[in-house]
C-alpha cells in the first residue's frame, strides 16, 4: 500500500527540473550511480552543475603512487567524462580524500552553492544507504540533505546573507546510490554514454574491473527497468525538501 504521506506530499518528477546541482564525495561517483540520467537531464536542456566534494586522493591502492599526479589525473578523468555526458560546469570543493570529513563545514559550503546556484534540483548520493561504510559517502548525503532542506531560510547559515548571498529553497532533491528507489529513469537511450563515462576513469578501475562493474550495472538496470516497460532504468529516490524532516513514512515514498 502507498504510505499515506504520499497524499501530501507527492513524489516529484526529476526530469521536469531545468536545472540540477549534483555532487558527489569522490570523482566517479556521478557517473556510476546517475550517469545515464545525468546525460538524459542534459538531453531535456537541463542545465548541470556537478561539484566533487574531495580531491580523489585515496583512490589507490599503490603505496608508491604520487598523490598530487593521482589528484591531477582524477581530475582529467572528471572531465572527459563530465563532457560525454553534458554537464555544464564542474566544481572542485578539494576536501582530502579518505574519510575525515567535517560535516559542518560540507554543509556550510554546500548550502552556499545551493543559494549561488539555486538548481530546482539537487543530486547526491544516499546517506541512509545500508551497509554504506564509506563516510565520504554518508557525510556528503547528509551535509547535502540538510542544505537542500535548509537553504531557504536565512537564520541557517547566516553569513551568506552578509555577502549578499541570498536563501534559495530547492524543489526536490534526488538521491543515487539508494536502497528506497521511487524514480526509476528510462536511460535506454543514454546507457552508452554512461558506460563511455566510467570508461574515462581508467585510474580506478583495471580493464577487467571496469568490465565486470559495467556488466553489473547493465544487469541491474535492466532488472530495474523490467517493471516500468523500458529496456534500462537507473534507480532513484527523489523527494521534495518537506519529506526530509520528521516523517516515519518518508522512506517508503
Ligand atoms: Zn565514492
């Protein structure tokens, strides 16, 4: 049965947004887990914004690799990528790589972009993911969550308003990497261009990795998409801001 709150509050549509901030902890996660929906938005003329919140450092497992090198060639990698798929803009926030992230700080900063920018819609990777021990991930999910919930009201993050930055609210905000999906996106026409994505980052995936990750998530989105009658769907969880705070039903939505 449908929870009840989904009366209230409906599910809104990701594709109707004209323009989208996405942000992701590391440089690929973008492309793994909304790739194809990314070059679907930018097909429709949405405009994309994506931020990378850490500077990729710890993705080795080479002791001996050199991390300036790593972070310069992660950055190319971003890119080549970010261009196959049709993102307007790229923006570096540069916090280190590797679990130590301030929560705070993420949120402050990721709130004024939100009221620099003001997308309709805003893309992150879940925080209430299970089994998720990246803190990378979880921290950016929630810092990104509160700022999208927040960012409309000027007493939250006060300094910006000093700087003549004004409160922006957010229509909706789209989770990826989720175990709660409610959107599931037809990228049958764009799945070549994801694949072409993860295809940039050759620093973090061998042949035979990238391989067996691409043939997984292939498998996936056609499981995800048998019910919806496409070929190939991304999964999804999309909300508007009012589901982000106090309500017992929110993840069933
Ligand atoms: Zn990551």
């Amino acid at each position: 049965m449908k929870p009840l709150i989904c009366d209230f509050l409906p599910v809104p549509e990701l594709l109707k947004a004209k323009s989208v901030l996405c942000i992701q902890p590391h440089p690929d996660d973008m492309e793994i887990g909304a790739g194809a929906s990314i070059a679907r938005l930018t097909r429709l003329g949405a405009n994309i914004t994506c931020v990378t919140v850490t500077d990729g450092s710890a993705g080795t497992y080479d002791p001996s690799a050199n991390m300036d090198d790593l972070v310069t060639t992660r950055r190319k990698e971003t890119e080549k990528s970010a261009d196959i798929l049709g993102v307007n803009e790229l923006l570096w926030l540069d916090f280190a790589d590797g679990g130590n992230l301030p929560l705070d700080i993420v949120r402050t900063e990721i709130t004024s972009l939100i009221r620099k920018l003001k997308p309709q819609a805003v893309l992150v990777c879940d925080p209430w993911l299970p089994y998720e021990a990246h803190s990378d991930h979880t921290r950016t999910g929630l810092a990104t969550a509160e700022a999208s919930l927040l960012a409309g009201m000027p007493n939250f993050c006060p300094a910006d308003l000093q700087e003549g930055i004004m409160p922006h609210t957010v229509d909706m905000i789209a989770f990826y990497y989720t175990a709660y999906p409610n959107t599931f996106i037809d990228v049958s026409a764009t799945w070549e261009l994801k694949m072409a994505a993860i295809d940039c980052h050759l620093s973090q995936f061998s042949g035979e990795k990238r391989e067996r990750l691409k043939a997984y998530l292939t498998s996936r989105a056609r499981e995800q998409a048998e019910k919806q009658g496409y070929d190939l769907a991304e999964a999804l969880k999309a909300l508007t801001i009012d589901h982000l705070h106090i309500f017992e039903e929110a993840w069933q939505c």
